[in-house]
C-alpha cells in the first residue's frame, strides 16, 4: 500500500445555535479535509480545523504546511510503516499541529485499513461505546439555563458551560445554571482562559460556599501561566483540567511534575494527531493523572479519530468532550463512528471506516 498522492477539500457545516467563548462567536464548523490516496485504491482520510487564535493554525498555513512540508516526505512511502511516518510527520517542521494532526489521522485511517482493523482496536481495543457532554456557550443567563435544559431534556449527562468575561457575573451564571438542573447533569465549567490566578480561586470559592460542586474547571488562567494555574490548583476543592496550556508531551510532563492541574486535556489539534496523543495519555497514566479527550470546534473526521483514541484508553480518559459533530446541523461524514447526541459508537469498518464525505468542496485547483 504506497502512498502515491494527496487531496485536499473543505466542509462546511453550520452550527445549530452560535458557539461562544470568551474569545470568539463561530456559527459553522469550518474544516480541511484531507485525502491520502494510494496505489492499491485506499484512501486514508484526515481533518483539521483552523484555530488561529489557539494553535495559531489558519486554512492556508494548513495547507501550505501539507503540500510543501508533509506530502512530499510521504509520498512513496508504504502506508503500513506508520511508526517511520508519523516520525517525519512530527519531525518535518516546527508548530503546525493542525497541519499534522490532519495528516497523522489520515495514516492511522491507513493503517487501519491495511490491517482491516479499526483505530481503536489497534491502539489497544476497549468497549466502543462512549457518552460525551455537550457545550453551553456563554450568554445572557436566561439563553445559558434555557440552553441547559434543553440538553438534559436531550440526554446529555454533562455539560460543559462556557465562561470567562467577568467573574462577577460568571458566577452568577453557573449558579443560575446549576438552580435549573441540580442532580440531573455534571457541571464542567470551562473559563478558556479567561481569569486571573485570583479572580479564579475568589469566583470558585463562591461557587463551592453556595454548594456549586462543579466536576471540573477548565483553564482557568491563561495558557502560559503554569504558576498561576498551580496557584489554582492548590486553593479549591474542584480538580482543575489543564487545555490551552497543554501544548506537547514536554508541557505536561512540567504539569504533571508541578501538580499544576489535576486533569489532562488532549486535543488532537494540539498534539499533532493521534501519535503524540497516545503518548500523553500514556504518561499520564504512568503518574496517576486523569485526562480528558476534548476538541476544537471540529467535524465527525477528526473528532472520529479523538473517539478511537477515548476508547483505547479509557483507563485514563476518563472524560469525553467530542461534541463538535452534535454542534452541527448535520454530520456530512459517514463513517464507523455513530454520533447520537450523548452516545458515541464505533463499528467494526476498518481504520476510521470513512465511506463517504458529503459536501466536500475541492481545493485541488
């Protein structure tokens, strides 16, 4: 199976309701989509979307970064040496984790297919069947609550409610939120990044004194600040998930030697694929550290393959976060793994068992 070419397309899927952070508004999930072709007929298939803000990662540099950089170190290698691919993957340049999170997919759904296994069971295997929570974007707080219920009412056992503007009001917000469905869902609130190491112990300690017990708080403070999230981490009850400053394995290694956090946040995005994924949750697992499996506004190909990964290592994944396909009006993407709202299931296919991409626009012009 050589890899003897590479095709490139973009998805567009709009949203059902606009997704807010307290960095941004997006109404579509906005992907590249990239094909693997080789000479015996299989396709490997591969996402990646552009996050310019978080990764620094735009449509072009993902582009630019596969056809001059990826590609060409690629083509006419055996599609079943995925060790030696995904090392040149890595090692071919700098940053560009979109760029080759995308392409390191597209080799396990290879792989996968060379094998007839699909990814999860050659990661390591488990029970293909995982339930992820689903995100509340910040608002006004009647749009938060109403939005809240409506996801309990839909199954969703977890929710992920997004804050981060101002303290003040974030709290008042989580605890508006927490009235409408007490006992029915996990909260897990998301800052994004968006207090100060202070701000984030004064609003959490207002939170955990009116008997908000979140499951989780994620990124309290910003990406950089290790010391700052640590400060965190060692003042509140709730565990603290580390997502924007985990940015490789020698990140958190640091975060895990620092008792920065207590939690891990995987991203393919931000570890360049499925490859170094594995490792992080590998070594998290040697020091006890729990992870989450989490995305970026992303569609069902490379949150497909964040799936694959969740189940392999459910001994210490132990969070899932994969809504971005149920964000969506539709899912354009037919493939082994079945999102229906809470519930996420993978079949036997091989590799990602991609079967058709509907709406995919060429960019090999």
């Amino acid at each position: 199976m050589k890899i003897t070419g590479f095709r490139f397309g973009r998805l567009h899927v709009p949203l059902q309701t606009p997704f807010k952070t307290s960095t941004r508004a997006v109404d579509a999930i906005d992907d590249i989509v990239v094909m693997i072709d080789t000479d015996d007929g299989h396709v490997g298939y591969g996402s990646a979307a552009a996050t310019a803000r978080i990764t620094g990662d735009t449509h072009g540099g993902i582009l630019d970064a596969i056809r001059h950089h990826l590609a060409p170190l690629l083509i006419g290698e055996d599609a079943e040496n995925l060790h030696l691919l995904t090392g040149l993957v890595r090692t071919a340049l700098k940053r560009n984790t979109s760029a080759k999170a995308a392409v390191d997919i597209a080799l396990h759904d290879l792989f996968g297919q060379r094998f007839a296994a699909p990814t999860y069971k050659l990661l390591g295997g488990g029970e293909p069947s995982i339930t992820t929570d689903i995100t509340i974007s910040v608002d006004y707080i009647d749009k938060m609550v109403a939005d809240a219920v409506a996801a309990v009412e839909r199954g969703f056992e977890a929710l992920k409610i997004k804050v981060g503007k101002d303290p003040g009001v974030d709290v008042e917000r989580v605890k508006a939120v927490h009235a409408a469905i007490e006992g029915r869902a996990l909260l897990r609130l998301d800052v994004n990044q968006g207090w100060t190491a202070k701000q984030a112990v004064r609003a959490l300690h207002q939170l955990e004194d009116a008997g908000v017990r979140l499951d989780v708080v994620e990124q309290p403070v910003k990406s950089w600040d290790i010391a700052g999230m640590q400060y965190v981490t060692e003042r509140i009850d709730t565990p603290v998930v580390a997502d924007e400053s985990v940015t490789g394995i020698n990140g958190v290694a640091e975060i895990i030697q620092r008792r920065a956090a207590d939690i891990i946040n995987i991203k393919l995005m931000k570890t360049g694929g499925l490859t170094d994924a594995v490792r992080i949750a590998d070594l998290a697992a040697t020091y006890g550290v729990e992870c989450m499996i989490g995305c970026m506004l992303e569609g069902a190909i490379s949150v497909a393959a964040a799936a694959h990964l969740a189940v392999a290592r459910a001994d210490v994944i132990t969070r899932v976060d994969l809504d971005g396909p149920t964000l969506g009006r539709f899912n354009p993407v037919e493939s082994n793994v079945c999102f229906a709202g809470a519930e996420i299931t993978i079949g036997d296919a091989p590799g990602l068992g991609i079967a058709a991409v509907h709406g995919l626009e060429p960019l090999d012009a």
